[in-house]
C-alpha cells in the first residue's frame, strides 16, 4: 500500500519498504540513535527512524548502485 510504484508513492513521491533486522548491516550501537518521530500527522504512533549516519553505513556495506546515488545526495 506504500511501498515502490503505490499510488502513495505516485502522490507523495517517497514509499517505504518493510524489512527485517537481517536486510542491513548496521554499525554498532544504532539502536540507541535512532530518531523517534510523533507528530500531529502519525496519530498517535510513533515511528522509530534509523539516523542517517548509521543508514548511509549500511548503504554504503551494500555496495549497490543506488546505494551510492543515495550517499552522495
């Protein structure tokens, strides 16, 4: 419902992708810098973001040509 080529997509021109702990490879400690987000617009839930330093690690272990683009915006 939100993920790539959604009508959510083609609306707000992001998606997301739903993952397990297993997809990444993440730099020690990134649980505790992860970023919650509660606003107004998430009625009453919380997101839990991972920060953007320990995402762009990730990426970056990936090694994927997108993953690079990714970085380097």
């Amino acid at each position: 419902m939100i993920g790539e080529h959604s009508s959510f997509h083609e609306s707000f021109g992001y998606y997301a992708q739903g993952v397990g702990f297993e997809t990444a490879t993440l730099p020690e400690g990134w649980e505790e810098r992860c970023i919650a987000i509660e606003n107004e617009n998430t009625g009453g839930c919380i997101a839990y973001c991972i920060e953007l330093n320990d995402t762009c690690i990730s990426k970056y272990v990936a090694n994927r040509d997108k993953d690079h683009k990714y970085i380097s915006e």
